[in-house]
C-alpha cells in the first residue's frame, strides 16, 4: 500500500510561512530544487488543499516557459503539471492540470486512494495536514528545516491532543543548511505509547 507523505519546509521556530503567507524566507538552491525533483518525479500523486492547488497553479503550468527557467525549474513545472492531484476544496471551482476536486477529507476515500497502485502520495498545506492527522492518515512527515528564525506566521503543527510516535528514518543536510528530517509512524504499543 502507499503512503501519505507529508512534505514541508519549516523555519527553526516551526513556521511554514509568515504571517501574510510569505515564503521568501525558504532556501531553494539548485541543489534542493533537483533532490525535490527527484523524488516527487516518483510520486503518485499530489493531495493539495485549496490555497496550495492555488498558488500552484498560479506559477507552476507555465513556469518552463520562462526564457531564462533552469533546467530544475523546467523539469518541476512538467512534474507538477503531469502529477495526479486531489485538491480538497468546498469552494474552488473549476480545477485544471489533471487535477480533481473533493470536498471532504473522508477516511474511507483516503485508504482507498492508497490502496491503489502507484507511487507515494504527496500531502501539502497546514491546513490540509491537520485535518489528514486528525484522522491519523499521515504516514510519514518530511521535513526541510530551512536555517532562518521568521517570528511567527502559520505554526507547522496545529494544537492537538493527538499522540504521533515517530521514528527517524533519513537526515541529509544541504550546502545551503537547509536540514531533511524524515520521520514514518511507528505503531502504538498496547498501552497506547
């Protein structure tokens, strides 16, 4: 069965963004632009919430178009168009680029998604993350923690009494600092830890 990956860059202070949903902080060099390439070229397909499908979509279909775009950028815009995506969303009407709209996170639908054949699932947005976990439907969490304290903004995890044990599977430091840290589910002990 695949997994739901949660993908994410976070500063140190656990924020995905700042507090008008800037991310110029983040650190995208050539060298993480072709590793994110790498892997999610294998992906089954993208779980997206409304304003992740959006911003997307804003800049991604036609970003290899771009006269001076690198071959990073150039590659990630045919992966993103390419990529199956589910965008889960009430109100965001129509949807292009071989995506579909769902308006629900219904846990049945997510397990049969998973059942299916195919490569990993790639989870985006805080918003969407939290409501996939408290469902417990999340995986694995991959972090990119970027070397930059932003203050604050959207906090990486919503409060939750929500117990995860985790465990660490892969670390890989980047030249420009940024930090990979993933971490799969372990499963709970008959004492519930």
């Amino acid at each position: 069965m695949r997994k739901i990956i949660w993908t994410i860059s976070v500063s140190v202070d656990g924020y995905m963004e700042g507090p008008n949903r800037e991310i110029d902080w983040h650190m995208v060099d050539d060298e993480l632009h072709r590793h994110m390439n790498g892997w999610l070229a294998g992906a089954g397909g993208f779980l997206e919430g409304r304003v992740t499908y959006e911003l997307m979509a804003d800049f991604w279909p036609t970003a290899d178009q771009d006269p001076v775009a690198t071959p990073t950028v150039v590659e990630f815009a045919r992966i993103w168009r390419d990529m199956p995506k589910v965008v889960y969303s009430r109100t965001l009407e129509p949807v292009e680029w071989n995506a579909t709209i769902v308006p629900d996170v219904v846990p049945a639908e997510v397990l049969a998604l998973k059942a299916q054949p195919g490569g990993d699932l790639v989870l985006g947005g805080s918003d969407l993350a939290a409501e996939f976990a408290r469902h417990d439907l999340i995986d694995e969490y991959r972090l990119y923690v970027h070397p930059m304290v932003i203050g604050r903004g959207t906090p990486m995890l919503r409060p939750s009494d929500a117990k995860v044990p985790l465990r660490l599977i892969e670390t890989h430091t980047f030249g420009n600092g940024v930090v990979m840290l993933r971490y799969e589910r372990r499963p709970l002990g008959p004492d519930g830890g």
